[in-house]
C-alpha cells in the first residue's frame, strides 16, 4: 500500500489503468504433461529456427496462435519465433534470412524454394511502453529509417503506440500482446510452455480476454478492434467467446480507426473476410453491435452478407481457405459490389446507350463511390474490371469469342462468378455447364459444343415472336386528283413503296439504247449517274 501511495504521489499511475506500468505477470512454466501439446503437430522447420537460436545462447519459443492452436489440438498453419536475439543477430545465423519492416523489423527466415518455400518469421522481444515512459526513449534500432531515428516518443497523447524496436525482457513482451491466449511461448526442445497471464486457463475455459486495461489497450493500437473480432470468429466454432470485460469498450473505441492509415484497414477489412471464416465474421460483428463503422466496404459486405450472391460468395471463400486453396481479394470484393455495377449497368441500358461503355460506365462510378484511392485503381481494380466485363462475353458462344475467352489470365476468375451467378439464378445453369465442358475440352469436343450453341441460338431466334408490319392506310384521294401533299402530277402506275414520309417512291426507268429498238431483255441500263 505504501509503494502504491508513493507511486501515485511521485505521479506514477497503478497498474491497469491508462498510462499506468502494467503487471508483467508471474513467469510460469508448464510442463508437457500438464499442456499436452502433441509435438507432432509442430512443424519441423520451425523447431529447427528455435534450436538454432538456443545453440548459439539465446532465448527462443514459438509464439502467439501457433501455440494456442497447438494447446487446441490444432495443427497451425503459420509459426512465429520470439527471441531473445537482435534481428541482426537472428539474421547472422541463417544463410536465407531477411530483415523487414518499418515500425516493426522482424527476419525473416526462409527455408525451401519456389512454392515449396515456407518462411519463418522471428521477432525479438519488444519492451512494454507507455505514456510515463515514452518521453525517455531514445530507441536501439540500428538501422531505423529517417521518420523514425528523429522520433522521441512512442506513444502519442492519445496512447497509440508510434515506435516498437524498443528490445525488453520476455516478461514485458509478454504484456505487449494482446489476449492472454496469444501470449505464451512454447519451447519445442525442452517442450515447456511459459506463460506469465494465466492464458492455459483462458483456453481451457475457451475465453478470450485482453491483458490489462482493455480500453488502453485498444488506444494503443485500435487494429487491437479489428483482432479481437477476427479472433472471435474464428474460435467460435470451437466454443470461445470474449470476455465481457474485453467486450465491452468495443462499439466505443471503434471511433479510434479513424486514426489508422486507409492501407492498413483495407488489409484488415481482408483478413476479416479471407482467412476461411468470414460467415463467422460477419456474426460476430453483428452480435458485437458493430455491424457499421468499421470500413466503407466491410459495411456493404456486412448488409449484402443475406443476399443470395453475396453470401454464396462468403461461403465459397470460406471453403476455398479451408482446402488450402487460394482466394484473390478482387473477386470477392467484385462479388460483393456486383449489386452496384448491374443496377448502373441497366439504368444506362434503360436509357438506350451501347452496352459496352455503359458498363464501363457503371463499373467507374462504383470505383468512384466505394473504393476511392486504396487500392483502387491498382491490380486490383484492373482484375474486378476484367471480371465484370467478362460477364456479358459468356453469352456470346459462336465464332472466335469462347476460344479467346479460355485464353484470357482472369478467365478462371470471370467463369467462377458466373458460376456463382448461376447457382443463385441470375444465368440459365445451361450456360455454366456448356463453359465448364467447352474450357477442358479437346478440339472435336469444341466443335462439337459449337454447333450445339448455334443449334440453340437458330431455336431461340424461331421461338421469338414475329413481328408483322402493319400496312399503311390509303391517303385520302386528292379532288384534283393528285396524291396527298404533292403538287405533280398523276403518279406513274410504276411507283411502288411508300417512302418513311408516306410519300409514293417512284420507280427510276431505263433509258433506251439510242438509235436502238424497244427496251426490252438486251436494252442497255443507263449510264452511271444518271
């Protein structure tokens, strides 16, 4: 009580809340038969990094999700080393090893090549900062780039965390993550797992609770927001939930993502709907009250998440992720704004201009009115473009258009929104099955799918109603006995199909051969221009 008292009078704050030293925990070390992690599931790789590092005196474990999902019974598929090492310490050790980053520079250690190729990343244990301490960091970084070697602090007045290769203890790194469960550290040689924040108890009870303050935590790094939701749903299906207290500064916090760089949240938006559970996201998000707010584009994801295209897109993606197979952002960003360029697409069509640029029309003022300039009008866009614009194109079966079609780089991508298209009902089904046959077919096979195609186009130009003209009623006969609105005179008995104007056209005759007989079968026909 008296060191609190002391504390508080020399103008430091109690731990837990904002600005205040937080409690790093009580290092605790659980043996293999207490955490049960099956070693198995540890990917060689990684365990060879760690033993690596520990021959050379440091520290080293495997750390965050890989471990939880490790305690889960789960194989994880990514795994992080935290160690004790400098990163270029941790770069002097391994002959493929590269240092990355910004305002967080880890190594990475890369085993393998070409698609085999799996990289390791390798973090060194950062020191906790806050507020009080902030103002005395002067940083170790070696090589920190110019925007960050002539900053002073690391938090900003509102506690957000502006610099991080600030290298701590274990203890401290510990408390710089976020949900207990995410923080501790698995040593694969010695096979003990330590944890200083009671996370094998939060995982044992499936709750996800913040470290410290959770309000502070969220101004440190409102992305923290973006997490805690991710995390949510993708443990949900294995019975987690927040902890309420976690919970609760949520919906009020929310207001600090305006704070973080477009670039960022457009990443994040991503790993909300592409890492295999974005049903589950879009449930979280709506039983956490924040179904609005977050992104532009995560919002319209979130309304249309019930409509039948988008939510046969969302499940797709899902199922994708979870073969193991891979997913672009571009089509499911195309599915979800699909609804926006057909509406302008067919109000331009309504309006009788070319279909061609009044699609291109309306794909520009979705550009303009939902992406803006994040990644707008990079690859990204040039692949939602090609993928829209490829949808008219799989009505056109005859000539030269499917073999170009099959060639084109996007066309897997632009064939399986059709697909999706199709199951929902917006396509005859006819017409995905005819492209699913003709793009894996040989030649004869081709040919063969051609002539079908023009069979059923001759059987739907025969079943369209024929439209009949109607023939003009007679002019009224003129008194003197000319035709109406004309000043000639009779008309010639040979003048035959009225003109648009209702006017009689005149047939033009040959004029005789000169010094010829009759006109008749070998008269000559006039000379040109006359």
């Amino acid at each position: 009580m008296i060191k609190k008292f002391l504390d508080k009078l020399m103008g430091k704050s109690t731990p837990g809340t904002s600005g205040g030293k937080p409690h790093f925990g009580k290092r605790e070390e659980v043996p293999a038969s207490v955490h049960g992690i099956n070693p198995e599931l540890v990917d060689r790789r990684a365990a060879e990094v760690v033993a690596t590092l520990k021959q050379a005196g440091f520290e080293a474990y495997i750390v965050g999700g890989a471990v939880r999902d490790l305690l889960l019974g789960l194989r994880p598929k990514d795994f992080d080393v935290a160690t004790n090492a400098t990163p270029e310490q941790v770069k002097g050790l391994f002959r493929r090893a590269f240092i990355i980053g910004k305002r967080f520079r880890i190594v990475h250690v890369v085993h393998g090549r070409g698609r085999e190729h799996e990289v390791i990343e390798v973090s060194t244990f950062r020191a906790y900062l806050d507020n009080a301490a902030a103002g005395q960091v002067a940083g170790n970084e070696k090589t920190s780039k110019a925007q960050l070697s002539g900053m002073q602090h690391a938090v900003d007045a509102s506690g957000r965390v502006l610099r991080d290769n600030v290298w701590g203890p274990q203890d401290e790194d510990a408390t710089r993550r976020d949900f207990t469960v995410n923080a501790m550290y698995y040593d694969p040689v010695s096979q003990i797992v330590v944890d200083y924040h009671k996370g094998l108890q939060d995982a044992k009870k499936k709750t996800l609770r913040m470290i410290g303050d959770p309000a502070t935590r969220y101004r440190e790094d409102p992305v923290r927001i973006i997490r805690a939701v991710r995390f949510a749903a993708k443990l949900s299906g294995l019975g987690f939930s927040i902890e309420a207290k976690s919970a609760a500064p949520l919906v009020q916090s929310q207001a600090l993502l305006a704070e973080v760089p477009q670039s960022r949240m457009f990443d994040e938006m991503l790993k909300l709907l592409q890492t295999g559970h974005a049903i589950a996201t879009i449930e979280q998000l709506r039983k956490l009250g924040m179904a609005k707010g977050i992104y532009p584009l995560l919002d319209v994801a979130v309304e249309r998440a019930d409509t039948p295209f988008v939510k046969a897109a969302l499940v797709d993606t899902d199922r994708r992720v979870n073969e193991g197979k891979p997913v672009a952002p571009s089509f499911l960003l195309a599915c979800v704004l699909w609804e926006d360029v057909r509406n302008g697409w067919q109000t331009r069509l309504n309006q009788r201009q070319h279909p061609l640029p009044a699609l291109q029309e309306a794909i520009d003022e979705v550009f303009d009115k939902r992406i803006g300039d994040v990644s707008g009008r990079g690859k990204l866009a040039a692949d939602m473009r090609e993928i829209w614009v490829m949808q008219p194109r799989f009505e056109k079966r005859v000539g030269n258009t499917p073999f170009g079609m099959v060639m084109q780089p996007r066309f897997r991508a632009g064939f399986d929104f059709m697909r999706l298209r199709a199951d929902v009902g917006e396509v005859e089904e006819a017409l995905a099955e005819w492209w699913q046959d003709f793009q894996t077919a040989d030649d004869e096979r081709r040919d063969d799918l051609m002539d079908q195609a023009k069979e059923e186009q001759k059987a739907r130009q025969k079943a369209q109603p024929v439209v009949k003209r109607v023939p003009r009623a007679a002019p009224a006969p003129d008194p003197r006995g000319l035709p109406q609105g004309s000043d000639a005179g009779p008309v010639d008995s040979d003048a035959e199909f009225p003109s648009e104007g209702g006017a009689p056209k005149k047939r033009r005759r040959r004029r005789r051969k000169p010094g010829g007989a009759g006109g008749g079968e070998g008269a000559a026909p006039a000379a040109a221009g006359e």
